[in-house]
C-alpha cells in the first residue's frame, strides 16, 4: 500500500495533522518538488516518522507531529545555483518557523522543533526530546529518498563542516 494513503489511514495521527493538510498555505507545498518528491510529501512522513518514535518513546507525540509537518512549511522553490541554495538551506528553518507562527500559532516547543530540524547544520540546537526527534526522523527520510541531489549533499556537508569548527 502507499506509504502516504498508509499514513492517511492513522486516525489518530490525522486527528492531529489533518488540520494542517488541509490548510490552503500548507496545501501549496504539494506544487514544490523537494528531494525528488513533494515537500507536503516529505513533511507528511517525518511527521509520521516523529510520531512513531515519540510514541515508542513516551514522549509528546501532538508536538512532534506539528513540529514534524511544519517543519519545512515555507514556498521557496529549491534554486539550482549551489550558492543560493546552501542559503537556502541556512534560512529555511526560521521561514518554516514563521509560517507556522502565522498561520497555527504554534507554541515555544513546536517553534524550536522547526527551527532545529537541521542540526548539526543549523545554528539553532534542538531543546526538548521531540526536536531531537523530528530531526531525526528529517534525516531519516530525506536520505531514504534515492533522489537527493548531488548538490544537496555537497550543501549540507559544507554547512556541517563550517557548524563543526566554529
Ligand atoms: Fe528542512
Ligand atoms: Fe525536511
């Protein structure tokens, strides 16, 4: 079964998610390609990631879940010049971040959820057990994605590099 329609079928990660997959700003990101699929693709399964290992690990699953759909909430389409696109890379989490602000008013945790999901490549270190966890599951599916360009990966080793010595 489609791992997508799969998740969908999860009523009780729907009974969270489901407000923001049918929101009409976050409905946009499924027109932007994002690792070779959608980025309402990709956000629906870190989010779907997170929650299973919240939940595996007693942890709050609701915050997990929004921070994990909402952490690349922003409209920037990815830009082919390397350059524009490691920029990309720095600033996306706290475009994400205010996106989400705007239009679901998330709360402190969920923010720094969003804000974090790259780290080590993010200046913004993850402060609650649930962004450690959604930027895992992030990686998780990102790197499952046989489609990761070569130019995202020369990106985020050189902005792991530059966040390792300094
Ligand atoms: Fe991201
Ligand atoms: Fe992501």
């Amino acid at each position: 079964m489609d791992i997508i329609k799969k998740i969908y079928n999860d009523k009780k990660f729907m009974s969270i998610a489901e407000p923001m997959l049918t929101h009409k700003e976050f409905v946009k990101t499924k027109n932007i390609v994002h690792h070779g699929s959608t980025r309402f693709n990709h956000s629906v399964k870190v989010a779907y990631v997170a929650y299973k290992l919240s939940k595996m690990l007693g942890c709050d699953t609701k915050s997990a879940i929004i921070g994990g759909t909402l952490h690349d909430f922003f409209l920037v389409r990815d830009d082919d010049n390397l350059s524009a696109y490691t920029k990309m890379l720095i600033n996306h989490p706290t475009i994400a971040k205010e996106n989400a602000i705007k239009y679901f008013g998330v709360n402190e945790k969920e923010q720094n959820i969003i804000e974090s999901h790259m780290f080590p490549t993010s200046t913004v270190a993850p402060k609650s057990k649930e962004a450690w966890i959604v930027a895992l599951s992030d990686k998780i599916i990102s790197m499952s994605d046989a489609t990761v360009t070569a130019k995202a990966k020369v990106a985020m080793w050189m902005l792991f590099l530059i966040n390792f010595i300094r």
